[in-house]
C-alpha cells in the first residue's frame, strides 16, 4: 500500500533508460543531445555527485573540468554552443575531445566573427559594438582558424552550424542568399555544414534553393521569432539535404533573459512545450523512416531540463 511519503516522492531519473534509448537511435544514425553539458543541475540525473567531490563537498571547478566525460556515458552527441563566441584553441579542442569516444558526435557553433554583418550594440563587444564586421562570411578565415585546428577530429564532428542571429537587413531574401551562396560554394569537402536563421521571413524558395544547391540542411530551431518546427517542415522545399538538423532552444514569443530567469539552475522540466515536443517527435520520425541521419539539440531553456525533455519526445 502507498504511503503518503511514496505519493509524494519524486521518482529517480532514469539515467540508464534514457542512455540505452538514445545508444539505440544513434545506432539508427539519430544523434540527439544537449546544447552544452556544465549543468550542476543535472547531478542526480545525468551525473553522479560523487564523482566531483573534493574533500568531501562538490567542487563546480572539478565537475566543470571533467563532467563530459560522464554527459558521453549516457548522450551520443552534444552541441557545442561555445564556439560561436571564439575560435577555440588547440588545447582547448584536444581536451574535449579527450574526453569523449570516438563514437561521439559534436554539432558545433561557427565563431560569431564568421556569421554576424554588424556587431550588436552590446558592452561585450566594447569598440566594435555597432561597427560592420568585416569577417562576415570570410571562408579563408573560418576554414584556417576554425576548421584547420578541428581536422586531427574530423570524424567526431557530425556537423558544424551557421548560425545568422537575427539579421538587421530584414526582409531582403535576394541580398542574403547572394552573400551565403558564393560562401557555402567555397567550403572545403569532407565536412558537414548547416545554416540556422532567426528571421522568419527568410524561410523562402529563394534561401532554400541556395542550401539544396550546396546539399546544406536548414536548421528546424524552436526561437522566440521563428515559426514553430512543425510550421517550418510544412514549409515546401524546407528538406534541403540528405541531413536533418535541429535545435530547439527557446519557447516561441520567450526572450532569452526570460527564460534563464524562470529556469535556472535546470534541474526539472518546469513547462512543457508540446509544439515543439511535437515538431521535435516529428524529425525523429522522419529521420527513421527515411533512413536520413539527423542532429537534434534540445536547450535547457526550451523547458527547463533537456534531459527531461529528451526523455519525452525519445519516449
């Protein structure tokens, strides 16, 4: 007979289950993960508080440091949101990938100084706050810096994002496509590349016709300004590439700040989002069914816990 205690207890999280469900979709060519894994949210869920004891209390730096070895125990994949804000170093790229197996797949960021026109009016940006950039779109520079430093793990790299943050010259499909279109023609081979736009009106023939030519999958993203996945699916043409890519990061309408601030330290599920639950669902029916290798990002910020919401749209 249930006590009142047993009602009342929330139940384990079940790590394994989800790790022997995800190793199952990944063997299907179906990688889903977390954006980022340095979530002291997560200990009790995904890691195990013990292994980051020092001296007998949690050390934040000890779980910082090592914790993706334990996040590649349960997850196949993770994207590495990191990099958009740096060309990361060599010892930085050799001790992550140290850390995860060779069966471990990265989505990965470009550096912002590839994918934004102008810099944005921000104190992180000091001096260049409001100046154009001009490294925007510059493939000498990202191939060089960023892909060059990556090739001793290329075959750990699933895929590497574009992403455009809300561009300022709104509206003008024609000016972008004429812009992306010579850049992604440059790109070295061997790699897999995707483009992740915030501004819903460029979800046009036009911005489409330019990724299929160069076999560069749109990126379905849940954004506080973009249409829900599943819209953006029902959008013709919107399958440019025999690969899937997603990142479902925020509640549409939601701001960024908003969410940190309603969701942090995210250690539960605190609102579910069934649009883009469904839109999610949706990918990773379409992934099996036609055979497609996928990529799909699940934020903590989109409800609360990632880990919470890879359980129900994997379930």
């Amino acid at each position: 007979m249930n006590t009142l205690f047993d009602l009342n207890e929330t139940p384990a999280f079940d790590r394994d289950g989800l790790r022997d469900r995800l190793a199952g979709l990944a063997a299907r060519g179906v990688y889903i993960g977390g954006s980022s894994w340095k979530y002291d949210g997560w200990v009790d869920q995904i890691y195990s508080r013990q292994l980051y004891q020092v001296r007998g209390k949690f050390s934040k730096k000890r779980f910082e440091d090592t914790c993706l070895s334990e996040y590649a125990t349960v997850f196949p994949a993770v994207c590495g949101d990191f990099a958009f804000y740096q060309f990361p170093s060599d010892a930085l790229w050799s001790k992550l990938f140290r850390q995860t197996p060779g069966t471990f797949r990265w989505g990965l960021k470009a550096p912002e100084q590839i994918t934004t026109p102008q810099w944005p009016v921000h104190p992180r940006y000091g001096a260049l706050a409001g100046l154009e950039n001009h490294t925007f779109l510059d493939e000498s520079l990202f191939t060089q810096a960023f892909l060059g430093p990556l090739r001793p793990y290329q075959a750990q790299v699933g895929v590497v994002i574009f992403e455009f943050n809300s561009l300022r010259a709104k509206g003008d499909v024609a000016e972008f496509v004429a812009k992306l279109d010579p850049f992604l023609g440059a790109l070295p081979r061997g790699w897999r590349f995707a483009v992740e736009i915030r501004n819903a009106e460029l979800l046009a023939p036009r911005y489409f016709d330019c990724l299929r030519a160069h076999n560069v999958p749109h990126v379905y993203n849940a954004w506080t300004r973009m249409p829900e996945i599943r819209e953006q699916i029902a959008i013709a043409g919107s399958r440019t590439s025999d690969l899937i890519v997603s990142r479902a990061l925020l509640r549409r309408g939601r701001a960024y700040e908003e969410a940190v601030k309603k969701f942090e330290p995210y250690a539960a599920v605190q609102e579910v989002n069934e649009p883009a639950r469904e839109g999610l669902r949706e990918l990773v029916d379409m992934a099996i069914v036609d055979g497609t290798p996928a990529f799909i990002f699940v934020n903590n910020r989109l409800e609360g816990n990632s880990p919470g919401t890879i359980v129900a749209i994997t379930g």
